[in-house]
C-alpha cells in the first residue's frame, strides 16, 4: 500500500510541475487566469521540506509549493501549496490549516492553499476547518476541486493533458477487480493519446509525461501486460506522431522497478534515485546504437532524482547517444 501511495505521490506531482498551467485551468481555473504566466514560477521543494520539517506535523509534507506573480495583485509574489489528497481523512483540514500558517509565518507573504480530492467518495468535500470556544472562533477556508465531479464525456472532450492523468486513474478505481477492463481501458487511452498528440500538437515531453502517467496508474498482470504491448503496437502502427515505443516503455519499466529494488534498503530517496538512473541506463542502451558502457558513469554520478527525471525526457528525443551526451553537458572520454 505504501508503494502505491508513493507512486501515486510522485505521478502527481511530477504532472503539475510539467504542466502546471494546464493543472490549474482545469482544476482552479479563476486562479490560472489571475497568474502573470510571463513571470517565473518557482518550485521550493527544497525550502518546503526544510519550512514543514519545523512543523508539528514533520512527517507530512504538501505536494507541491509554488510562487508565481499575481498579476491582478500587482508586483507581488504569492505563494500556492498545492495538495492532492487520494483517501479521506479526518484530519486533512486541520493539516491544511497547519501547512497553511506554517508557510505563511515562514516566508511573510500572501499562501493561497488549494487543495485537489482524488478520492472516490462524492460526498467527501473537506473545505474549511472550524474551531471555537467561549466565545473565540477559528475558522479557515481553502478552495478544492474534486476530481469525481467531471464526467467521462467532459474529460474525454477536453483537449488539456491532465484529463489524461484523471482518466487513468479513474480507470484503475473502477477496474480495480477487472483485470481485462484496465488493459482495455489503458489501450483505449493510449488510442487516445495519439490521436489528440497529432491533432493538438503535444510535444514529444508532453507524450512522454502522460505515457509514463497512464503505466504507473493503471497496472497489469504478466497475461494483460502481453495482450496490451500487442495493442500498443498496433496503435503506434496506425498512429502519425509515434509515442512512446513497447520495447522503450518495457526497458523503462524494467530499469525502475529493478533499481527501486536495488535501492531499497538503502531508504526511499535513494530507491528512487537508483529507480530512475536504471530506467535511464536502460533507455539510451536501447535507443543509441552508438552508446558505450562506459559513458554510464555520467549517469551514475548523479544523485539528483529530479536532474534524472529530465534526462530521460532528453533520452526520448536525442538523436544519437553522442546527442544526448552534449544535451547534459558531458563528454566521451
């Protein structure tokens, strides 16, 4: 279970920090439209982990910390934390409230906390925590989205990328106990995806995120991985702009299950640093005909997940393994 949260974790917010823009027009969009997207945005993971870490709840961290310009509030910066919450919970609005106040006192500047419910309950909506006693009130609201609320036909018709990621796991709940019903559901997916990549021009990082997306939440058993790698290539036979191959996504899947094994015992980070330096490692071997195994030692070097992450987007495009090389700014010998 804690796998499948983590992988959960990490699906979400690797899709907001690509397309963050797209995040918020679909799930807040009064904000998306308020935000200067001219300007920088910032990610402070870094300063969120060392800010929460203070926290009187140090072992649970927001999702995402962003600080953009608000364009209708002036020069000004503001800060949005962003949570994606997958189950209820009944402390969820005073951890809310914590992050909240915490963030605010840390860095003196505006923290508009939103909050997305990826759980399947429709009743759930947690959106304020309220306290009082003796006459003295408390009480905190934050905006949410509940993911449930959009209807297959609204996302299916809408061209933005996150539908995808919604789509997916939607799939996963439902097919929860209908193994050929998530293999079918990946497929037609994936059908999907190739389609609307030709139509609404998505980029070749845009295709690899949702790709990536879509494998970790909907898994398969050996017998439906076998029939959908079938249907994977017939769809990229039949499709113009050619996603994400079988045997590259077999490679990758294989490389980061294998490293996140390997790194394991060695705690959660370095999994899955290993995870993603494997998944990588087998990448460009596939991919470059030209590459050398002792160029691997670039790969292994690095001990930054993130760095990694966006390495392989640049093993998906380059050319030849002497291209990606000179992309990360490292040399054959």
């Amino acid at each position: 279970m804690r796998r499948r949260v983590a992988g959960f974790d990490d699906t979400w917010k690797e899709v907001f920090r690509e397309i963050l823009p797209e995040c918020l027009q679909r799930f807040f969009p009064p904000v998306a439209k308020a935000i200067d997207w001219s300007k920088r945005v910032e990610f402070l993971d870094k300063e969120l982990r060392a800010t929460l870490a203070r926290s009187p709840r140090p072992r649970r961290f927001v999702d995402l910390l962003v600080r953009v310009r608000w364009e209708r509030g002036g020069s000004g910066r503001l800060l949005i934390p962003v949570e994606v919450q997958n189950q209820m919970d009944r402390g969820f609005p005073f951890r809310m409230l914590v992050y909240h106040v915490t963030l605010l006192s840390r860095f003196g500047r505006p923290v508009l906390s939103l909050a997305v419910l990826a759980d399947p309950d429709p009743e759930w909506r947690p959106d304020r925590f309220e306290s009082g006693v003796q006459g003295m009130g408390l009480q905190f609201r934050f905006p949410i989205c509940k993911l449930s609320d959009f209807t297959d036909e609204e996302l299916e018709a809408d061209p933005n990328p996150v539908n995808f990621v919604i789509l997916a796991q939607r799939i996963a709940q439902r097919f929860r106990k209908d193994p050929m019903g998530r293999c079918r559901g990946k497929l037609g997916l994936m059908a999907r995806l190739g389609r609307l990549a030709q139509s609404r021009g998505y980029n070749r990082r845009i295709c690899f995120l949702l790709t990536r997306a879509i494998d970790w939440s909907i898994h398969l058993r050996e017998q439906e991985e076998v029939l959908y790698e079938t249907g994977l290539r017939k769809i990229e036979e039949e499709t113009p702009m050619r996603l994400l191959g079988s045997r590259e996504q077999w490679v990758l899947k294989k490389g980061w299950k294998e490293g996140r094994q390997e790194g394991r015992q060695e705690g959660r980070q370095e999994g899955v640093v290993r995870g993603w330096g494997e998944a990588l490692k087998s990448l460009v071997s596939t991919r470059f005909p030209d590459w050398q195994p002792s160029w691997n030692r670039h790969l292994e070097a690095v001990d930054d997940a993130a760095r990694l992450k966006k390495w392989l987007q640049l093993g998906m495009t380059a050319p030849s393994g002497e291209a990606f090389l000179k992309a990360i700014g490292k040399k054959r010998r």
